[in-house]
C-alpha cells in the first residue's frame, strides 16, 4: 500500500472513522488525511485524478448508499428509454 501515488475514497469523513487499512499509514505519517481525495471530487473536476499512467491509484470504497441509489435509477432510465422494461398485466 505504501507505493501509491493518489489515495481515493467515497467520503473522508467515513474514512476517518471506518477505514482501518489507511489508519495505519495515517498513525506511522505516511498518509496525511488532507490530501486524500473523494472520488466525487474526481469525477467532477475539482481535483486531479491520476495524471500519468504510471501512477498508483489506491480507491477505498465503503459503499455508501446514496452512490448505489443513484447508480439504481441510472440503469433503470437507461432501460426504460431502450424499452426493456415489461410491466405485467394486473
């Protein structure tokens, strides 16, 4: 784990209290909270994610459930507008 380049989560504040394989290298001075980056931050361009391919990229999810709901409807539109939903006749 030491060899990463960028350290990626859901959310740092979950990280904080739930990730008990990057306390560790936060308590030995490896890793420094601040410059954890969430994966949201990433997606919408706020912060940089990985600029070379050389780089290591260490991602820690913690599977929150706004990102699995929104992940839900996203495939449930997709369906629809190709028309592979089938409703049953009641």
């Amino acid at each position: 784990m030491l060899r990463f380049d960028l350290v990626a989560v859901d959310s740092r504040d979950t990280a904080r209290r739930e990730c008990g394989e990057l306390l560790p290298l936060v308590e030995s001075g490896h890793l420094r909270w601040e410059s954890v980056t969430e994966i949201g931050e990433i997606v919408a361009g706020l912060q940089p994610g990985r600029v070379s391919d050389e780089q290591i990229t260490l991602y820690k999810s913690h599977g929150m459930a706004v990102q699995d709901l929104y992940v839900a409807a996203r495939v449930l539109e997709l369906v629809r507008a190709q028309g592979l939903v089938r409703t049953s006749a009641a």
